[in-house]
C-alpha cells in the first residue's frame, strides 16, 4: 500500500499538473470504485468544476473543487494515478504504458484542455467519493464526513519528540504497531517503520512504552529522516507504485531491512530476519537493533 512518501509524491506532482484545470467527464469500467453515489451522480455533480488544489492527509488525497465540493481518494494497496498531456509526447507515452503496472485503468477524469488523470488499480481496492464540503472542513471534523481520524503528521514542524513521546508512553505494545497505527501517527505503513526501527537501532517487538528517552529521540529522529528522503526520492516501487509520469520511485534502492530476508546487515554483517507482527512481515537485523 502506498504510504506517506508515496502519496505526498503524488500530490505534489498532482498540484504541479492538474490545479485550475476543469472536469470536463469522467470514464470508469468498474463503478464500485465510486462511493456513496452512483458513477453518474458523480460525473454530475463535478462536471465543470475547477480543480482549486489537492491536499494530502495521511494515506488520503483530497481534490477541493470550485463547487464547493471535494473529492476523496484512496490508492488503497496497488492504486496509482497517471496523468497524460493532451499531446502526449513519445517518451511520456513509454513510461505511460511501457510498464504493466499502469494497465490496469479503471477510472479517468478528462478535461477541458484535453490532458488526463487515469486511475490505475491492479486489485480494484481503491476508493473515490464525493463530500460535499471543502476540504478544510473535512480535515477540522473527519467523523462527520464518514472518515477515520489520523494522528499527527509526522513531517510537520508540530510533531515533535515530545509529542511521541506523549503518543508511545500511553501504548503498551510492539513499537512497530504503535508506528503503523494510523490514529496515532500518520502516513506510515511496513516498508517505512521497518526502515526507521532499523535507522534508529530499535528492535520491532520492544514495547513502545519501555523505550527511554534517547531512545525515543532517536526514533524522532529517525522518522523525520528516513521519510524525507523517501519524499525526496518519490517513494518506493517496491511492487505496484508508481509516480504521475508512470515511473518508479527511487528509494527501494537505499532499503536497508524490508524485504531483505537472509541477506547480510548493511552496518554489522549478520543475517537480516523476517517475523510476523499483526499478520504483516517485520524485516529487522536481530544484532544491530536491541
């Protein structure tokens, strides 16, 4: 599932393409991706509307529409989007359709000047829902608009050590679950937490609430750090994601743990080990992290 790095990537790049440009149709083969109303209630509802900005929050992507309106989105696990110029040059069409993770469309948004966002989902899981409400108003009060609340971002100045210290104190279970927890802190999923408790020299099963002070420094640290660089190198293609342009991140080629089952550590040379922690894999070096 694509996690913070991923999809602040992909607002980014979103913002840069498609802010002030008008909805002209929408085109799906699979309308259940829509919820909460019928594909062409939709396509109603938004035709004409310009694209005022999108804003991410956690793993959720907000499009705020002039309407008044705003359009949630969920990648969910193997959802990407694409955008395509309206003179789509030849290259651009390469990294567009030149790789089989971006032909699985099921939903496009066409607009007026001829350029295009597509929806590309292996699995089908992902999610688009139409609020009728901007989006700060959505983020002031999820429950009402039928959204889960998040905890902190972690990028934000806001978030400080303190605060996970707060956040860790009250929580007497795996350090690695209480990173992944979405109401407590936000955007970080298993490739990510597994990489910050390697950064941070911190074993995954530890309880959250028994790590000290430097340690949860560290830890701090360690977030801020290894999800910037993620941000900065557009994420990880581990499997399914891929960038607005259709190509791959870059930071799955600086892993140091996830996904390296029984090759040697980077930093001491021992075995990386792999452990089931609420039904998802933990990848972890048992020497360098205590």
């Amino acid at each position: 599932m694509p996690e913070l790095p991923e999809v602040e990537t992909i607002k980014r790049e979103l913002n840069g393409r498609i802010k002030g440009k008008k909805i002209k149709k929408l085109w799906t083969d699979h309308s259940k991706m829509v919820k909460g109303v019928s594909f062409n209630r939709l396509e109603k509802e938004i035709k004409e509307a310009e694209i005022i900005k999108i804003t991410r929050r956690a793993k959720n992507l907000f499009f705020e529409l002039s309407n008044g309106k705003s359009l949630w989105i969920h990648l969910k696990m193997t959802g990407h989007l694409l955008f395509k110029s309206k003179n789509p040059t030849p290259q651009e069409l390469n990294s567009l359709e030149g790789d089989r993770f971006n032909s699985y469309i099921h939903f496009i948004f066409y607009f007026t000047d001829g350029s295009q966002i597509a929806f590309s989902d292996l699995r089908k899981f992902g999610k688009i829902r139409l609020i009728k409400a901007k989006t700060r108003e959505i983020l002031k009060d999820p429950k009402k608009y039928g959204l889960e609340e998040n905890g902190p971002e972690p990028l934000l100045k806001r978030f400080s050590a303190e605060k996970l210290e707060e956040i860790l104190q009250k929580k007497n279970k795996a350090i690695k679950l209480v990173l992944m927890d979405q109401s407590l802190i936000a955007g970080i999923g298993n490739i990510y937490a597994s990489e910050i408790l390697f950064d941070a020299k911190i074993n995954p099963i530890r309880k959250a609430n028994k790590l000290t002070k430097k340690e949860i420094k560290k830890l701090y640290v360690s977030i801020k750090k290894v999800l910037a660089r993620a941000v900065k190198m557009k994420g990880s293609s581990v499997n399914d994601y891929r960038d607005l342009s259709g190509k791959k991140g870059k930071f799955q080629e600086l892993l140091k743990v996830y996904g390296k089952t029984g090759k040697k550590c980077s930093s001491c040379g021992k075995i990386i080990k792999r452990i089931k922690q609420g039904q998802r894999s933990t990848f972890f070096c048992p020497c360098c992290q205590k």
